[in-house]
C-alpha cells in the first residue's frame, strides 16, 4: 500500500515516489506536494535538496528551518503531521513569507504593475533602505522585486534579463497554500534553537557559509557567529543537519564527539557562465547517522546497489558515534 510506478526517473527520483503515500499526492495549489520555492535566493538549496531529504532523519514531530532564505528544502519536504517552522533574521525576507501566506491577493495586485527597468529597481532599492513607513504588503512586493530583477539574487545590482513577473503569480499561489500551516518567525538563531528544542526536533540550518557573510542582505551573522552556532547546535536535545562550504575552519569547529562530517560536491551555478562543469565543495555535518532513511529500506533489492554506492561514498567518521 502506497506504492505507485513512476515511468523514465532517476534511480533516486523513483526512490522518492516509491516511498510517497497516495495521500500525499495532492496537487500543490492545495499545498499538498512537493513545489519549488517562489523565490530566488543566495545560496538556494536547489542543487542540493534531494540531497538533504534523503538525510533525514526517519521519525521526528517538529521540523524548524532555521535560516529559511528562499525555502527550497521546506518546499521540496512533504507537508505531514509534523510542526513546521521557517525562520530567518532579514526582516524584509520573513514579512514577505508571512504576505504570501496570509494576503497573496493583495501582493500579487501590487507586483501586477511592477517594471522591469533599472530606474525602478534605484528606486525601489533606496525606498526600502530608507526605512520608508510602507505596509507590510507593499514592503513585501518591493523586496520581491528587489530580489527577482537583482543580478544573482543578491538584491545589490540590476540583472538586466527579460521577466514577465506575472510568470511568477502560480508560484506564489503555490507557496501560499504550501505555507498555510508553517509557523513563520524573525529570530537570532540561537533564541529560535533554545525556543524550538526538544527531543523530537529537527533542525535543519544552511547559514551563510565561511567568508561569505557579507554577500547576504540583511546582516546579522559575523565570524563570531559560526562558532556560536556551532556550539548550540552541539548542545541541543534534538537532531540537527547542518550545510556548510568545505573548508578547514569549519571542518575544525566541528571536530567534536558524536558529530558526523561528511564531504559532497555540487556544480557551482554562477560559475557555469564562465567554467562548465565546475563543482563546489560542500560538507552536510549531523549529530545523528544521516544514513538511517536508506538503511531502513536496504532490503529492497531493487535499491541495494545504490544504497551500498551511495553509503560507500560517504566520508563519515562512524566511531564518533560510539
């Protein structure tokens, strides 16, 4: 029961469908599947999401991203039974989740005239670095702007790329409905992992990566923090996974009893412009055997040789586990 073919998918696609229940098939205008996320953002788990899905853990009841930026991992997660958070500590960022959830009527009638030109983009730029008094819903529709016409999503310089923002109106309807259960908050991250543990929790954390904190609008994360979040992170009840880029410091920090560090490697997208093919190193560290959810179903055979390669691959230190 609850098992359906899925004709022409990848090995690890159709691992997906196989384990879908039926009754989680709904279509995502009533947030009932799994949809991409409405928004483009810096370091966008895009590339990486079935990667992480596939590392969760196999039974918790609260599910807390704790720095959400554009949501591909939530969006791409089944919506269930569990309790689902999305934080992040721009405030421009998580008002703008909370009018698509709430009023995406009334955002989408404000984006409905929005232009696609370098002087609106100044002007809507300055307007919100102003700190202007604009209802939440007229905020929400100029950072949205802000961020679709913003070269790499990083909200700073014009793209000058041809957009029908109105192309955009299905998927905020999407995430409307995807978000209508998701608690959404505005908090350091160490207040929001203190608030939300428990034994049953489940945090994911993709932060700004080492040496890259400045490239993120908004602020709020130094050096200091990555060392901060680190050792919160290693006192907590629950289970956390956590996405980093591959680099000694952080390798270090990490280096602690019961952590698991394991090595991946992604294409880089901004640099396939200029060097096709270029992948980037990354790590998925986690205070529990990220390999559990492929484990439980090793007996399949149809699965038993790409659950070996892929367990073989792994750069794990298992006796930490000890």
């Amino acid at each position: 029961r609850g098992v359906f073919a899925c004709i022409g998918c990848t090995q690890k696609r159709l691992f997906f469908c196989l384990f879908r229940h039926p009754d989680t098939r709904a279509s995502p205008q009533n947030g009932g599947d799994t949809i991409n996320s409405f928004l483009s953002w810096i370091g966008g788990k895009k590339a990486l999401r079935d990667e992480i899905l596939i590392r969760f853990p196999v039974s918790y009841t609260r599910y807390i991203e704790v720095f959400g930026g554009g949501g591909w991992v939530l969006f791409h997660k089944l919506p269930g039974r569990d309790f689902e958070v999305y934080n992040d500590f721009n405030g421009l960022l998580t008002n703008l989740y909370q009018c698509v959830r709430d009023k995406p009527e009334e955002l989408k009638s404000e984006l409905r005239y929005m232009l696609n030109s370098r002087r609106d983009f100044l002007y809507i730029k300055e307007v919100l670095n102003s700190q202007n008094d604009l209802t939440d819903v007229k905020k929400a529709a100029y950072f949205y702007a802000l961020v679709r016409y913003s070269y790499g999503s990083g909200a700073e310089d014009f793209a000058c790329q041809p957009h029908s923002i109105w192309n955009d109106f299905p998927l905020i309807d999407a995430a409307s409905a995807r978000l209508q259960k998701v608690v959404v908050e505005n908090k350091d991250f160490e207040k929001l992992i203190t608030q939300y543990d428990r034994e049953e929790s489940f945090f994911y954390c993709d932060p700004p990566y080492y040496k890259t904190e400045n490239y993120y609008m908004g602020g709020g994360f130094g050096r200091a923090d990555h060392k901060r979040l680190a050792d919160t992170l290693c006192s907590i009840k629950g289970r956390f996974l956590l996405s980093y880029n591959d680099c000694e410091e952080i390798r270090e920090l990490y280096d602690r009893p019961g952590i698991l560090i394991e090595g991946i490697s992604r294409l880089s997208n901004l640099a396939q412009r200029y060097e096709n093919g270029k992948e980037y190193p990354e790590l998925f560290i986690s205070n529990y055997d990220t390999s559990e959810f492929l484990n439980s179903c090793v007996q399949l055979s149809l699965f038993k040789n790409y659950t070996n390669q892929f367990i073989g691959e792994r750069k794990i230190i298992n006796d930490r586990l000890n």
